[in-house]
C-alpha cells in the first residue's frame, strides 16, 4: 500500500525511463514526507474523470516522451496559454 511499483518496458520507443528512486525523489506520484499522492505532481495536476484517465497520466508521467515534435506542441500549447490569459482563466474554470 505504501510502496511505489514502477514497471520498466524497454521495448517502448519514444518514452523515457525514470527509475524508481528518482520517481521518489522527485515526488512524481507520492510524498516523501507521508506517501500522500495529492501532494506529488501527480495530485497536483490530476483532474481526470476516470480510473483509466488517471493511469493513463501516471503512466505518462512516469514514462515521458523524447519525441521532439511532441515536446514542441506541447511548449507551443504552454506558450500560447501564457500570452493568453483570459483563455487560460476559461478553460480552467470550465475543468473545474
């Protein structure tokens, strides 16, 4: 119950491999101090709907991708959040 089980599949192309202390060290899916989840990053920025939603974010969380176009579109989304801030207000109301 206490215990973060990371599985490693090396045959995954695009994703990176974080070990297991890492994981712990950098609070990815638990809290050092009490293992709480809701104070990691995953407990940060989990407002998923569902169980699959959830462990498809932790599962990214933990195997992120090195595909350079994605992690572009993703800076591209992140930076064109910051040059609008009304629509970032918006669209996080609307996940509230």
């Amino acid at each position: 119950r206490h215990t973060l089980r990371v599985d490693y599949c090396t045959s995954v192309v695009g994703r990176m491999s974080i070990d297991r202390r890492t994981a712990i060290n950098l609070e990815l899916i638990s809290n050092m101090r009490n293992g709480s989840q809701k104070e990691s990053l995953f407990g940060a920025i989990n407002f998923t709907k569902t169980v699959v939603g959830a462990r498809l974010l932790r599962t990214n969380i933990l195997r992120p991708s090195t595909d350079i176009p994605t992690l572009e579109m993703r800076l591209d989304v992140v930076e064109y959040f910051l040059s609008n801030n009304r629509l970032f207000a918006e669209v996080c109301l609307y996940t509230l």
